[in-house]
C-alpha cells in the first residue's frame, strides 16, 4: 500500500474512529472543544475536484472537516464550495490577501517602493509606511473576498494560505485590524495553544516537513526570541502557545510525537499513542489513487522540497 492515496487516507480515518476521537470542524473547536478530538483542516490550495472527494468519504464515515478555499481560480470552484458545505463540512477562507496585493503592485510598476521595504512580512528592516500602506489595501481585498464567499456558504473561521515564494506574510494583516470585526471566531495560527494540541501538517508531502515548511508555523522562525512582547502592537494578540506565539512548553509538546508517514500516524492511533487533541491539516490535491497523477505530484514535491528548503535555510 502506498502513502498519500485516498485508500490510505480513509483507512487513517477509520483507525481515528476505531480509538474514540470526535472529530470538530474548527469552528466547533474555538465554539467548544471535545474531550478526545481531531480538528480536521483541509487547504485547497488548487484542485478542488480533489477536495470534494475527501468530503464524500467524510461525510460516508459521519465526520466534518473545515474546508479553506483561496480566492484563485486553481482553487475556487462556487459548485465543489457549495456541495462541500451541503455536506455539513465548514467552509473557511484561506487568504493571502497580502501577499496578492504585492505581486499586483509590483506587477503595476511598484517595483520601486516595494524594494524599500527589505524582506517583507519576514522580521527584516521595513518600511512601517509603505507595510500600511499595503495592509489598507490588502484589507479591502480580504472583506471583498469574505464577502463572495459568504454568498455560497457560511464563513466563520479564516486560515492564511502561505505563499511560499511571496516575501510577504498574510499575516500581517492582523497587526492593523481586527478578523473579530468581520464576524470572524478564530484562525488557526492565532487562536489555538499548541502546549496541549499535537499539530500535524502533510506540507511537503510528508509528515515530518520542517525543513520545508515555509509558513505553515509561526511568524518567521524566531518565536521564542520574539515572544509576547513582540505583539505589544498588533491589532490580534495570538494567544501563548499558538503557532504565531510558540512557547518553551508548546515546542517540547510538538517534539513529543514525529511521524514520517500515514501509515506512522495510524500505527500510533492502534497503539493509543496520541494525544487526545489533535489538529490535521491535509491538502487533498496531494492525495490520489491514480498512479499517474500519484507520481506526477510526487516528483514535484520532490522538486519544490529542494527549492523550499534553501528558502527556509536564506529566511532562517
């Protein structure tokens, strides 16, 4: 048996099942939390005929998952958001509205200003000015944004999309305004407190990815260097222990449970060896019975691995 088929990752349900966790959409969890839970989020980061597939086997097997779409075409298809959402999974959205508004600006012939601002949303030396400026504007984009989602399907939650090549981290909206005042009841990387919930991600294709991992941790790689202090001015103050506040407890918590593969998880989950709380974040266009596809996606991971890495060692 193959890792990353959706064989495989019906089977990994099942066994979650077998061992007595309730699975929450993430909206149930900051709404009220279970005792023995997987918060389960899927990021459709393109392919969305992929992530409907997932849904169907959820639905089969009487669990709900928290879907984030971004506002693209590989990844917004209004029939596959409504269909997910008649299931009784959440929709979410997954933004980038940052990172989008500065490829348009440089696209417009920003190229200037832009350069003044050093690395971005990444912890260098900036322009306060001009990371205003672009957060005005990017803020406009994500309430356009929210506001077309919600005509399909209910949105209470939000989840930032990477974008790893952008130098730019979405995030930073959230230093200049307030997700609360759009309706909005958490995102993952502020509002959870990783010192008692096991994260895993498969970004990379892979379970143990952090040398590839981009964003999908905290803000940049200094937490415990940056600490609380360093929100003093932020408009949302992540809470201690979430992904964007990492603490001495919350790192040792994650270094307790590495697995490489599906089948490490599931072998865990028979042996009672998880957590009782657990967040999974899986990205279905990843996952595929159909071997061409199941190695096309394979080697180009492989490939974007290589470059990712590098990124991650010029960040660090």
């Amino acid at each position: 048996m193959y890792d990353f088929t959706i064989k495989t990752y019906e089977d990994l349900l099942k066994s979650l099942i077998d061992q007595g966790f309730l699975f929450q959409t993430f909206m149930g969890f900051i709404e009220k939390p279970g005792e023995k839970l997987i918060v389960l989020r899927h990021d459709v980061d393109q392919l969305p005929d992929s992530s409907s597939v997932f849904a169907k086997i959820e639905a089969k097997l009487g669990v709900k998952g928290t879907y984030y779409f971004r506002a693209v075409p590989e990844s917004w298809d209004e029939s596959i958001i409504k269909e997910i959402a008649g299931m009784g999974h959440e929709v979410g959205y997954h933004y980038e509205d940052v990172s989008l508004v500065a490829e348009r600006l440089k696209a417009e012939g920003e190229r200037r200003r832009e350069e003044r601002v050093g690395e971005g949303g990444s912890g260098g030396r900036r322009d306060e000015d001009f990371e205003k400026e672009l957060a005005d504007i990017a803020i406009e984009s994500f309430e356009r944004n929210l506001r077309r989602l919600r005509e399909i399907a209910p949105v209470k939650t939000i989840c930032m999309h990477g974008s790893p090549m952008s130098r730019w981290d979405s995030r930073l909206l959230w230093k200049y305004y307030d997700y609360h005042d759009f309706g909005i009841i958490g995102e993952p990387y502020f509002d959870v407190n990783f010192d008692e919930v096991l994260y895993l991600t498969d970004t990379g294709r892979r379970w143990d990815g952090d040398s590839v991992n981009i964003r999908d941790k905290g803000l940049g790689t200094r937490d415990l260097e940056l600490g609380s202090d360093f929100y003093t001015d932020w408009k949302v103050k992540p809470v201690k222990g979430s992904l964007m506040n990492m603490t001495t407890e919350s790192i040792n918590f994650q270094n307790k449970y590495k697995f490489r593969s599906t089948f490490d998880i599931k072998k865990a989950a028979e042996k009672e060896e998880l957590p009782d709380k657990i967040m999974m974040t899986f990205h279905p266009q990843r996952w595929t019975d159909k071997p061409g596809p199941w190695v096309r996606e394979l080697v180009w991971q492989n490939v974007k691995n290589v470059g990712k890495y590098f990124v991650v060692k010029m960040r660090d």
